[in-house]
C-alpha cells in the first residue's frame, strides 16, 4: 500500500538551495513520482521499482541499471494482440490491409504518447535525446514505448487478465478516427467496385439539396444511391467535390461499420437467465417441459 | 526487354508513418477510466518570515494527512526562503497553478488546497457553447417539444 507519507519529500533537510535553479528543482522526479504514477493508475506493483524502471528509457539507464527495453517488447506485443483482437471484432467489413492502418495509426507511438501524456508520464520520463543540441528530439517516440513498457510491466506482474483490463480501459476506449486513418484517395472507383462485388446496383449520384448554384459560394448536396437506397451523402462547393465526398462517405459507413459489444455475460447473469421466466405460471410447466 | 513500375514512394511514406499523420484522440477521462488531473503539489514555505507561520502549523499539523489521503498525488514540500508562502500544482496537461496563501489562516489553506486539487487543469474560459458535441449538426440537438410525433403505448390497434 503506498502510503502518502511516502510520498512526502522533506526535501530542504539536508542541503541548502545553491546554484540549482527553480525551475529544475519543480521538474525533480523521485520516488514519490513513481509511487503517485501508480497510485493514479490504480495500479499496485508487487515489486517497487517497477514503475520506476518502466519510465527508464534505455539512453538513460547506466551499465547496473534496468531499462524498459524488454518490458516494452512484450508489452507492444500484448497490447497489440488486444487492439488487434478488438479491432477485428468491433470492424466486420473491413480488409486487413486497413485493419492495419487503423491500428497503426490509432494505437501506433504516437497516440500512445498522447495515452502517457494524458497519464502524467511525460515529466517521469528518464531518458536521454541522441541529438545534443536538441534535447526534444524524440520525445514522443520515448514516452510510446514507455506505455507499451507499461503494459508490459502489468502482464508481467499483475497477470494477462489485469494487462487486458488495462488496455481495454485506458486505450480502447478512445475513439477512433476512421475517416483519416482509411485515407482512400480514389472513392468513385472504389465504390464502383465495391458494389459490383456486392451484387448491388450501380451506384447514381442525384442532388439532393443545393443553393447558390450561380454565385460565388454554392453549396450542393449530393447523394448517392443504389437503385432507390442512398448509401453516401456529401456536401460541396461544387457537384463533383460533392459527389467525391458522397462516394467517401459511402464507403466510410460500409467499412466502418461498428459492431458495439454488449458487456460479456458473468456467470451471474447466467443464472439468473435460466430461472427467469415471462410466463405466467399455468404456462410456465409447459413452457419448461 | 523488362519493364517496371515505379513505386509510389510518397504513399508508402505516408503508410509507414501513418501515425505521425493521423491527430490521435483527444482525451476523454472519465469515459472507459479516470486519471486524476492534479498529479503534483508544492508547498513552499519560508522558516523565518511572519507570513509563513499559518503555513508552517498546516504543514506541520495536517500536510501528512493529506498526502495519505491523496496517494495519487505527489506531495513535495521545499523550504524557499524570504519568500511568501506558496501552493504550486501541477496537472496532467501540462499546466501549473500556484496561489500565494501569505494572508490566508490554518483553517484557510487546506480549502486552497482542495480547490487546487479539484481543478481539472485547464486553462478559465468563457464557453460560448451551451452544448459541446462529437458529432455536431446543423440542426442542433433534439428535442421533444419540438416534434410533431406523439408516440402513445396502447393496447388499441393503431390507426393508419
């Protein structure tokens, strides 16, 4: 159990404030950022320098001591197995080759440095930049594989049950941004394709809405559709801008059409479904027999 | 007489660094778990000024207390000498607060310090907005007054 009493550093006891300055005295990291990081994740490690060793960056770590290396390389693995898992569940229609991008660019180094930012581990960070004159240079690159170091460190402690929950708590469930990850370029072709695949009829674009028309800013809306169903809908300033945003639009819901999970049946719930009953009682023999 | 395609080498860099381009998901605490905002605070205080003398029996009374009762957030306490005492926090997005409690009594500084810990850490502004959407309209949010629909649960058979 951390307790604060821990956390509290006396840190004027011994030495008198010299030459340091203010400004690196706030950013000391010590013990007690370790202990508060895993206390606001609700996290306890068995062992006690395993949050500090999670957030040591290989640069920084000297001849004795750990880094985060071989944490991080099983903690990418398991993370990548759960939001591989999730992603192939939640997204039916979609190819592998997109499933790919989405992952890549969803749950790749970069939105997991936002997931350690959002957790307050960008100042725990123990790492050292390769370029000297700018000791920015791949920050977010460090603190990415310092969360899959983490969820790595949780697998390895806690177990693959508690490693799970983690990810699904504090990664999956962010929204993900299908438009910008699926980057189709070539709609009009693509949906053409698609439907042809599908069976369906060729696809008509018709306006829907417009205004404007002979002025300097119209707006058009334009829907495109399979014999009498309207599969996309696009708006723009001019017909072919609309039709291309109606064709992406139509693809976008055909792909990323979400299958949303009802939470997993306990075993309580199992019970109670096999002894709960909408039949009135002089039906309820005949409907259990 | 062999022919090749060149390949299309922008696409491919954009593929391989697809998560430089793509703006990640803006943070939703609360939604799926909660991380606390407030992840630091500091007090600072002065041994031999009058002005510090509330501060000095808060921290030398109650400061314990609190950091047991907040193990999420880490407490650092820092003498800073002829200086007025004060509370330092900082949050998880980056920003800091600091509020001087020099004229603040015993019993004042432990609210001080609670409204520092509560804060979220963002930035006083005016919200101009009275509702903020992911996925906002034209036509604005519903509403059931505004309906010409009367939906009505009956037995009758409805009439078409």
């Amino acid at each position: 159990m951390m307790l604060g009493a821990r956390a509290l550093a006396i840190a004027g006891r011994a030495q008198v404030r010299g030459a340091a300055t203010e400004a690196a005295e706030r950013q000391a990291v010590g013990r007690s950022t370790y202990a508060a990081l895993e206390s606001r994740l609700n996290l306890q490690f068995g062992d006690r320098g395993l949050m500090e060793r999670v957030c040591t960056h290989r640069s920084a770590a000297g001849s004795g001591e750990a880094s985060n290396e071989r944490l991080q390389w099983v903690g990418k693995r398991v993370l990548n197995l759960q939001v591989g898992e999730h992603l192939e569940r939640t997204y039916p229609n979609m190819t592998v080759e997109m499933l790919q991008d989405v992952q890549h660019g969803s749950f790749g180094l970069s939105s997991l440095a936002e997931v350690g930012r959002h957790f307050g581990m960008q100042p725990a960070l123990r790492w050292r930049s390769t370029v000297k004159e700018e000791p920015g240079v791949g920050a977010t690159k460090v603190l990415g594989k310092a969360v899959q170091a983490l969820v790595g460190a949780i697998y390895k402690d806690r177990g693959p049950a508690a490693a799970r929950d983690f990810v699904r708590r504090h990664i999956l469930s962010r929204p993900v941004d299908t438009e910008t990850v699926l980057q189709i370029k070539n709609p009009r072709v693509l949906l053409a394709q698609l439907m042809q695949r599908k069976g369906m009829e060729r696809p008509v674009a018709r306006i829907l809405k417009e205004t404007g028309r002979f002025t300097s800013s119209p707006v058009f809306i334009v829907g495109v559709f399979s014999g009498v169903k309207m599969v996309g809908m696009g708006f723009g300033s001019s017909l072919r801008m609309a039709e291309h945003r109606a064709a992406k639009d139509a693809l976008i819901k055909y792909y990323a059409k979400e299958i949303k999970d009802l939470p997993p049946a306990s075993d309580q719930d199992a019970a109670e479904e096999a002894e709960l009953s909408f039949f009135e009682a002089k039906d309820r023999e005949r409907a259990q027999a | 007489m062999v022919s090749f395609r060149l390949p299309n080498v922008l696409n491919a860099v954009i593929k391989a660094h697809l998560d430089e381009f793509v703006r990640p998901a803006k943070p939703k605490n609360g939604v799926g778990a909660f991380v606390f905002p407030c992840r630091k605070l500091v007090f600072n205080y002065c041994e031999r000024s009058g002005s510090s003398r509330a501060m000095l029996e808060y921290l030398q009374t109650r400061a314990v207390q609190f950091a047991r009762d907040n193990p999420q957030i880490e407490v650092i306490v820092q003498p800073r000498p002829s200086r007025h005492p004060i509370v330092r926090a900082f949050y998880t997005n980056g920003q800091q607060r600091t509020k001087c409690v020099r004229r603040c009594t015993v019993d004042e500084i432990p609210e001080v310090v609670k409204s520092l810990r509560d804060h979220s850490g963002h930035r006083l502004r005016r919200w101009n907005k009275y509702v903020l959407s992911d996925t906002p309209s034209v036509r604005g949010i519903y509403s059931p007054f505004h309906t010409s629909e009367v939906h009505v649960i009956s037995d009758q058979k409805p009439r078409n």
